[in-house]
C-alpha cells in the first residue's frame, strides 16, 4: 500500500504522507518510503527543493507502535533531511506529536496552519525523545524544550514559532509559504547546497557526536517495562499505571 505521494511542479518536489488511517505514524514502511523519495529528490537535477507535506489532519503522529521503524533507520531518515543537498520545507496543517517534530525540525523552514497543535508525548509512554534530538537540540529554544520534552504539554503554532520549531504559523499555510518557495525557484542551485551546508554544520556535528549514543538509549528504553506499559495503556486508551 503506498504511503508517500509524489509530485513535481516548477521545480518543487511535494513528498506527501499519506497514512491518515495511522495519523501518518512513522512506521518502518514510511521511515523508508520517504528516505527513498528523498534520496531521489537529492540527485535529480529538476528539483530545486522539497516541500514535506500530509494527507489527513495529522503531520505526523510519532512512532508507529505496532510496526515501529528501525532507530538506526530513524537517525539515517533524519541525516537525509538535513544533509539533502536542497532545501526541505515542511507544510504542516495539521498536528504533530512525538517523532513527528524530529521531522519538522529536520527540514530547514517549516510553516504551519494556525490549527496545527504540537505535543512531546514520549514521557507519557514511558520513553525519551532521543533520537528525535539530534535536529531538535541545535534549533529550537532550550528552556522551551525543557517544559515540552518534560511534560508533554500540548501547544499552539504561535508558540511553535516563538521556540523556533516552525519558521511561521498562520491561517493560511500556503500564503506562509509563496515567498519562500519563490525565493528558493530564484536561487542559484549551486548557492542553495552551499548555503545549505552552512547552515546545517552544527546540526550534523550532533548527529556525529551522538547518535550511537541516543540510538541505544532509544532502544534501551523501548524495551523496559515501563514503555511496554506506557505504549498497551496508550493502545487501550486508559492511564499508564504511574499516573497519579
């Protein structure tokens, strides 16, 4: 069953999620569905840059629990936004939760609708938001992280831009975002990938200084006790047995 829709108009390649029946929940199938699109993307020569987008009313919904991606596989998707060597806008009118946001901060501008609604849910299924990290870290407010990462406290696209999650947030995502597609169909492809590279050098430094390390924390925690408690009470739709 396809997963990923693609399209290609005036130089901009639309990858589109397209799971709504899981909330576009990051399985193993969509982890390699859009690394393969990206991959592509990144070596055809009509494509000036990316645009990331989503069927349905989520962005998505963070790991799929019942057929979850790969954590190595996870970090290479992620590696792929970020080192692609064209600029990826994300296209968000919808909610994001979880792993979700490691996608979103992963692309270099991302605009979102006013409706879209953003949440760290890990610590409510008894995990971390690890891997998911290695782009969120270097670009997004540390103090807001820190509330969001520990209580995953839901909020809104103004507050999303403020922390610097999304680059803009408005009513209409698409007006959001005419003046940066125009912009990229007037830049110099060979500026672009430079630019680029200036621009994401911190980020890979995290990925080369810590993705083993948070790959295996990832792992570590899906496999405890409390994660498998978290992630069936999450399923049947009740309270973790730690909620007091």
């Amino acid at each position: 069953m396809t997963v990923l829709g693609r399209s290609l108009a005036r130089g901009v390649q639309t990858l589109t999620l397209d799971s709504p029946h899981t909330r576009n929940a990051l399985s193993a199938a969509l982890v390699t569905d859009l690394a393969d699109a990206l991959d592509d993307a990144g070596r055809d020569p009509d494509v000036r840059a990316v645009v990331l987008t989503h069927t349905g009313n989520t962005f998505s919904a963070g790991a799929d629990l019942r057929d979850p991606p790969d954590p190595d596989a996870l970090v290479g998707l992620l590696r792929t936004l970020v080192e692609l060597p064209k600029p990826v806008v994300a296209r968000v009118t919808g909610h994001v939760r979880a792993g979700g946001l490691g996608l979103l901060a992963a692309c270099d501008i991302a605009g979102a609708s006013t409706a879209s609604t953003f949440a760290f849910t890990e610590v409510r299924i008894g995990v971390a938001p690890a891997v998911v990290s290695l782009p969120l870290l270097p670009r997004t407010d540390p103090r807001a992280l820190a509330r969001y990462y520990l209580t995953g406290e839901r909020f809104d696209a103004a507050e999303a831009a403020r922390i610097g999650l999304v680059t803009a947030a408005g009513d209409d995502v698409d007006a959001v975002l005419e003046p940066v597609l125009d912009g990229v169909r007037r830049a110099s492809p060979q500026a672009l990938a430079a630019t680029k590279r200036l621009l994401t050098a911190k980020v890979l430094e995290a990925f080369d200084r810590d993705a083993a390390q948070l790959t295996a924390l990832s792992a570590e925690l899906f496999a405890s006790p409390q994660a498998r408690e978290g992630m069936t009470a999450f399923l049947e739709r009740r309270d973790p047995e730690w909620v007091v």
